[in-house]
C-alpha cells in the first residue's frame, strides 16, 4: 500500500537558471543566501555534477544549458518564507538576468505517488497549466507537452507509461523522473521572484497530494475527460490556498492562447 504523505511532510528543492555573467554575479548570489541562511550555508562549485544526497546546502554551479544555476537545500513547505528572502533579495539587486532559455525547475520527493500515478494526474492538468506559463516554454527542448493538443477527451491507452518515462528521464518533458528519487517540474520559466517561487511551488506540492490519491484502475480501458478550464483544475485538485488560486488564474489569463 502507497504510504499517504501529508503536504507539510513533502520534501522539495528548487534549481534557479540565470543567464548573467556568473563572474560577476555569484559572489552577491552568495551574499544573498549567507544574510539569510548564514555564514557557510552555500557551496560555489564549477561541477556540473555534484553529491546530490548532500543537499543539505545551497549549491552555486555550472549548468549545461546556461550559465549558471542555483539549487536549494532539500526543504520542506516550513522554509519557504526563507527562499522566498533570498529570492526577494536577488530582485532588488537587478543584477540577475534571466531569458527564455532559463527556467525554474522544482524536485518533489517520490514517495507515496507511483510513476502511473503521475502520469495519469499530468494529462488531467497539462492542457490548461500549460496556458498558466509563456508559450515558449512548451516547446522548449527541455519542458515538452507530453499532450500536443488541447482535446475534450482522452484514452489513456494511447499514452505508453514507457514512453513518459522515457522522454521524462531524457528531461524533455514538462515533468519528469530523476534518479535522486524526486519528480521534477520543469514547465516554469526563469526568474527571480518570490510570488512565483511561492505559489508555484505550493502548487506543485498540491499537485502532488491530488496524484496520490489517483485510482489508476479507474482509468484503465477508459477514455477520460479532460477538465474543461482552468476553474475546474483548481477544483478537482481540492486547492485551497488562495494565494495559489489567484496565482493560477493570472497566470491562466495573462498567458493563454485565445
């Protein structure tokens, strides 16, 4: 039996992409994290790769695709006000760039959601969180839709669980899986602003609880429908948060196709 895992049990880490000359911005990146977390609570390292089960630090390093990038420590929804003084930090600064090619990624734990849990709940949701992030970023090589069009149904049986593995794991989903036991949204842009970080992450933490209580023999031979706006998303992910839900709908409006 899958162990149910309450919201404020849920571990996470956020990477940050920044396309800024990282010479001349890391040492204030740094100085931002150190006001808040204290003194020795970053690690600046040119390895692309790093010990991902010491994540008990911040971590300043090179990113493959940009120029720099900044992860968290692995956290939990009691931390958030702090990430959100750094961030808030890095905003006054006007010192950190960001472009369409950054992005804003945020790893949840695993546990307690199974790989068809996940699947099932993202095709729910994709079609209208999508429109809640600029355009380009569904067709960003890294933050694929894993549904190409917009439909009123859906049969489950034509979405091979191997192949959303597949292309998560190649990290050219809008979601994907990771070795290091976590799921990773991929879909945000790049920015630094601590609205975002906050109602962005809380809704991946909802998103979350929402796939782990997903019956997947509920879905098996069955052509679902899909959720007919961005209301009825909220809705049937039983959010709350009002601060989200305002979020999301901005976003919704400010970003969808009309």
């Amino acid at each position: 039996m899958q162990k149910f895992v309450r919201l404020s049990d849920r571990t996470f880490g956020c990477e940050f992409e920044f396309d800024s000359d990282r010479e001349k911005t890391s040492p204030f990146v740094i100085r931002a994290i150190e006001n808040v977390y204290g003194k020795r609570s970053v690690v600046d390292t040119p390895n692309y790769t790093i010990n991902r089960s010491n994540y008990k630090r911040w971590f300043v390093k090179e990113d493959s695709s940009v120029a720099f990038e900044v992860t968290t420590p692995i956290s939990k929804w009691k931390d958030m006000k702090k990430i959100q003084k750094v961030v808030e930090l890095w905003k006054v600064s006007g010192k950190l760039r960001v472009t369409q090619y950054t992005g804003f990624h945020v790893h949840v734990a695993k546990v307690g959601v199974t790989k068809k849990q996940l699947m099932i709940a993202w095709l729910l949701v994709e079609p209208f969180i999508s429109q809640c992030f600029p355009r380009y970023r569904s067709y960003n090589t890294y933050s694929h839709r894993f549904v190409k069009k917009n439909k009123v149904d859906l049969n489950l049986n034509n979405y091979s669980l191997q192949d959303f593995i597949y292309t998560s794991e190649h990290h050219t989903n809008a979601i994907c899986t990771t070795p290091e036991k976590t799921y990773e949204f991929r879909i945000c842009e790049g920015h630094f602003d601590p609205v975002i970080t906050r109602n962005w992450v809380k809704f991946c933490l909802l998103f979350m609880n929402f796939a782990q209580k997903i019956k997947v023999d509920e879905y098996v031979n069955k052509k679902v429908s899909l959720y007919n706006s961005i209301i009825s998303v909220l809705n049937n992910m039983s959010i709350k948060d009002q601060e989200v839900i305002r979020f999301i709908k901005k976003r919704h409006r400010q970003h969808k196709i009309v």
